[in-house]
C-alpha cells in the first residue's frame, strides 16, 4: 500500500487530489489550513473510501521545522512517504510597487520554499525504497507571465526550475518528479483573488472572469480539480514511470498561444 503526503488539501485541488488517492486504496496523509472539526469529517468522509489509512497534519508551510516534523510523522505512521504532492499555494494581487513585502515572503514560503523542505525530507525514504512520486502544483504561471502576480509567477517559475533539478539528481533512483501547470480552475484561491483583480484593474467581477482570466484560456471553461487530480494520479502510477523532469499542463490551450 502506497502513503501519500498532500499539502495543503483541506480545500481546492489538493483535497480533489487527496480524494483520489484515497479512493484508490493509498494512505493519505491531509494538510492545510481550516476548522478542525471541519477537517476532522474530510478525514473521516476520505478515511471511508478506499480501505487506506487517512491522517492529518496541521504543519504550516511557511515553517520549515513543521514541515519536517510532518514528513517524519507520516514516514512512522505509515512506514514512508511514497508520493509527495507538494500543492498548497496562496495568492496576492497587487503592483509591484504596492505590493507588501510580507506577502513577497509568504507566497515565496509557501508555493516555493516548501516544496525544498518536503522534498529534501521526503526523499532519503524514498530512495531507500527504489521508489517515489513527487508531483509539484505549479500553474500556467510557471510558464507564461500575468501582470500584478510577481510574487506568484516568481514562486511558480521557480517550481518548475526545482522539479527539473531534482529529478535529474533522483532520475536513476526510481524516483520520478513532475509539475502540473493548470490554467484557472474556479477554487476558493481563485474566487478570492477576483475582486483585487477587479480593483487592481478598475473592471467589474464579471469581467474579471471573462475578460481577463478566460481571455486567455481559449475552452472558455474553468478546468475542474478533477481533472488535476487524475493527472496526478497518472503520474503516481507506474505507467508513468519514464515521465519524469518534465510537466503536464491543463490550461484549456493557454500556454499554447
Ligand atoms: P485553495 O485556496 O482552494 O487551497 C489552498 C490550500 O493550501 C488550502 O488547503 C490551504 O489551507 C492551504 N494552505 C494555504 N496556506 C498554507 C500554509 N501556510 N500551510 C499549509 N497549508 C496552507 O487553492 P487551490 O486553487 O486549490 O490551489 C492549490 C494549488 O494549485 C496552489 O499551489 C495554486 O497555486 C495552484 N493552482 C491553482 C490554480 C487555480 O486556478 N485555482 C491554477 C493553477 C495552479
């Protein structure tokens, strides 16, 4: 049985990530922030489904010694992390002249540095088995620039640099790392950010949706967390084993323009 280390999956994509694992029979191991009572019944309802142990661990991703501590626990809990999905990610709107320096920092913490302290925990276990996953949660910001996000595309950028690094280091090891890109998938991280970006651009919500974040995704559709999720659960499995270094992108053909 195979143990899965989500962060960051109480809401959005990776709690559609973690439910997936979940459903095809892995431990799971739940991240994030939220209601622990709230949390308590995603762990519950998840824990009912495909026969694998579920967990939680409330480590903040912007503390690297909590961060630590959850991949140490979940390796005694379950014996080793097999597949790190490394997705919790914030958000800030703003120019770059107003921009807050301590939302610089977090968002650097959060969608970048933190992938580096699970990683470089998670992967002498991984190593020691033959075998590892490790699936990163960029975007389409890790290819391709929006105005008002530098701390965001940044952070993304640098996800997709860190992938490629380590899996060229793990690459001979049984030890695969990717990226998925998506383009806009309608979570709470993208509902909350379209009213800065209406402020930060002087439009309405309305237009915000449709003139700036599906302008560029020529579906014209929000993608769903299930479809990031199955991507991620193509890149568990074993079929993918040689797809490593590289990413998937499900941006609706942004990227493509
Ligand atoms: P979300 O806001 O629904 O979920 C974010 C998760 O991260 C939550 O579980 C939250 O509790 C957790 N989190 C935030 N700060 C944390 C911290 N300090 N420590 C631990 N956990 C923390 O957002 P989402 O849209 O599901 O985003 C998930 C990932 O997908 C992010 O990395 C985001 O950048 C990426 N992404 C989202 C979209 C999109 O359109 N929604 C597109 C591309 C990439």
């Amino acid at each position: 049985m195979k143990t899965a280390v989500v962060t960051g999956s109480t809401s959005g994509i990776g709690l559609a990530i973690a439910t997936a694992f979940a459903e095809g029979g892995a431990n799971v191991v739940l991240n994030g922030l939220g209601d622990p009572a709230e949390i308590e019944k995603i762990r519950k309802r998840l824990a009912a489904t495909g026969g694998g142990k579920v967990s939680y661990h409330p480590a903040d991703m912007t503390k690297p010694a909590e961060i630590a501590d959850m991949i140490e626990t979940a390796a005694g809990e379950f014996g080793g992390v097999d597949i790190l999905v490394n997705n919790a990610g914030i958000q800030h709107v703003e120019k770059i002249e107003d921009f807050p320096v301590e939302k610089w920092d977090q968002i650097i913490a959060i969608n970048l540095s933190s992938s580096f302290h699970t990683i470089r925990a998670a992967i002498p276990g991984m190593k020691a088995r033959g075998w590892g996953r490790i699936i990163n949660i960029a975007s389409a910001h890790g290819l391709v620039a929006s105005p008002f996000k530098s701390a965001y595309v940044a952070a993304k950028h640098g996800i997709m640099g860190l992938t490629k690094a380590v899996a060229l280091e793990v690459a001979d090891q049984g030890i695969t790392v990717n990226a998925i890109c998506p383009g806009y998938v309608l979570t709470p991280l993208v509902e909350k950010q379209i009213p800065d970006t209406a402020r930060a651009r002087g439009i309405t919500e309305a237009q915000v949706k449709s003139d700036v974040m599906l302008k560029f995704q020529p579906t014209k559709e929000f993608v769903s967390v299930d479809e990031v999720a199955a991507a991620a659960v193509y890149l568990a499995s074993d079929a993918a084993r040689s797809v490593t270094g590289t990413h998937i992108s499900i941006d609706g053909g942004w990227t493509a323009q």
